[in-house]
C-alpha cells in the first residue's frame, strides 16, 4: 500500500521531506491563489527537495494563470 500528501505551502516544505523520510511515496499540490503558495513552484522545490516522491498537480485553476 502507498501513502500520499497534499499540500502547497514553500514556507512548510520540511513537512514533505520528512514525509519521504517515513515512507510517503507521492504529493499532491493544489492551485489557489490566495491560501497557498503558486503550485508550480511549489511542486518545482518539491521536485529539489525530495528524491523519489511522485510529483502531481491535484488541481489547476486556468484563471489564475
């Protein structure tokens, strides 16, 4: 069995590094422009951050683009 994430905040990016460390295998990022940060970016320092999570885009909003 697999365990994943959502979550989208840069300032709170150590909570996804330590949730590779305890076996998480993927995150999800969700786009809003008001309560997170941009996705995109988000899931681009996820990408440096960790080393085999499975990156994906749970929603993106075309308005906010």
């Amino acid at each position: 069995m697999e365990f994943g994430l959502t979550w989208a905040k840069l300032d709170e990016m150590e909570y996804v590094t330590e949730a590779e460390k305890l076996g998480f295998t993927h995150l999800w990022a969700t786009d809003s422009g008001l309560i997170r940060s941009d996705a995109f970016v988000f899931l681009t320092v996820a990408a440096q951050q960790t080393k085999t999570m499975k990156l994906g885009m749970g929603v993106a909003v075309p308005g906010l683009r």
